[in-house]
C-alpha cells in the first residue's frame, strides 16, 4: 500500500469543485453551532447516525444495542466538515478518518475532536489522494456532498475504489425535484433561512436513478434508498418513503 502524504498542502482532484469547497470553508467557524448555518445538519444528524449504525449492525453482523456496536470497523467520511459525523461514529467504535478539501474545515474538526477527547485521523485530503495511496475501508460515507461536486461521476468512482469486499457505501443528496426546489432552496435558503442563499444548485441535485446509473457503472448497485422528511410541528426530521427532496442511499459492490 502507497503512504499518503498527510502533510500535503492541497488535494488533487478533478472532482473537486474549488468554488464550493470555499463557500463551506467561509462558514467553518460554524460548523459546531446548533443554531448557526449547520443547523439543518444538526438536526439531521440522529437520523443519518441511526440508519448508518443499523445498516452496518446488519452487514456486518452486530448486535445494534451494544454500546459500541462499530468497533474494529474502518470508516471514511469524504467531506466530513467539521466533524458532525465522525465524530458519533467514533463514539460508537469505529475506527474513523474524515477527509475534507478545506484545510480550514480540517482544523476545525480536529480541534473538536481533541476536546472531547476522541481519536479521529483527520486529513485535508481528497477522496483520489486515499485511492491513489491504495487504503480501503468496511464503510465509505459522503452525505450531502455528490451534488457540490465538478463530476460526479468520477468522484462516485473513486468512492466506490475505496470500499473493501462485503462493505457499504453510504450517501445522502437531494432529489431534482420541484418538490425539492420549493422546499430545499425557497424555504431552506430564503424563506426559513436555514442556509446561506445560494448554498445549493438545483441543477446538481441528483435522482435516484441517476444515482444508481453512476453507481452501476463503478459496479456498485442501490440496496437500500431512504427519504428524510421534516415534520415543521416538531422540528424533527425522520425516515420515509418520500425520496422527493432529501434521501440516503447505501449502495454495496459485487
């Protein structure tokens, strides 16, 4: 296995869409407040840990009331920000590493997870620099990322490259939708505010059956596709059917 340079100072990656990566690098500072612009994230959180956990208690079989069903697991989470994921997954005994474009995201997270005391291999690095340097993982996570990316298709690919035999790839995006423009642009950016007024393209969000199409063509398949619904009386988000605006897609390989 190729070492990766972990003091690299940029990744290279022509995935990587360079305008994206520095909206979410301006908002960095924010990344742990409830109540700031990751807020939406914040309230997502429970269910986007409770559907990981579950799927992979089942995969790998585990026991999912145990208090650390994940250890001995390897996960990756491309795009981890400032840590909102890794950090419950760490806590539940994965062995995590959370990889991100922005340095300033990197610095924040790391500094989280020194404070609570959490072991977290965080890399200012790109999901082609782990797949150049050979590493796989039991479970490769990128939620709400594919649809800020330059090419999707090549960075599905390079998602998939980096999942072991028997493991998952999880992710989590918005459908293309009108249902999706009115509630995940209109409301979400303008109306409620919960996001910074232009944090999302309707042209990049991406259908389930594209989705599966990239996926089939990196030899992955769909085995599981979850809609997120928001209930306004109790500010919470749950698990549906309903795959018109946000969803959670776990995908396995041959």
């Amino acid at each position: 296995m190729a070492a990766l340079d972990k003091t690299a100072r940029k990744p290279l990656d022509r995935t990587i869409d360079s305008a994206e990566v520095e909206r979410f690098a301006r908002m960095a500072a924010e990344w742990w407040d409830p109540d700031g612009k990751f807020r939406p994230l914040h309230r997502l959180n429970p269910v986007r840990v409770a559907y990981i956990r579950e799927q992979l208690c089942a995969r790998f079989g585990r026991d999912v009331r145990a208090d650390r069903p994940l250890r001995g697991l390897g996960v990756v989470d491309i795009g981890c920000g400032g840590g909102l994921i890794a950090e419950p997954l760490a806590r539940l005994g994965a062995g995590v590493t959370g990889i991100d474009a922005s340095e300033r995201n990197i610095e924040v997270a790391r500094t989280h997870a020194a404070g609570q005391g959490l072991a977290i291999d965080y890399r200012f690095a790109a999901a082609a620099d782990l797949v150049a340097a050979g590493e796989r993982f039991d479970a490769v996570l990128s939620l709400e990322v594919v649809e800020h990316v330059s090419d999707r298709r090549g960075f599905l690919g390079n998602c998939c490259a980096l999942v072991k035999p028997g493991g998952a790839l999880f992710l989590a995006t918005l459908n293309r939708t009108a249902k999706s423009y009115l509630l995940g642009i209109v409301a979400a950016e303008y109306v409620l505010r919960w996001l910074p007024a232009g944090t999302h393209d309707w042209n990049r969000f991406v259908r389930p059956s594209e989705l599966a199409a990239d996926l089939r063509e990196a030899g992955f398949r769909l085995a599981d596709l979850k809609g997120i619904t928001y209930n306004p009386l109790s500010d919470r988000f749950a698990l549906s059917q309903d795959v018109d605006v946000n969803y959670l897609a776990l995908a396995v390989g041959p």
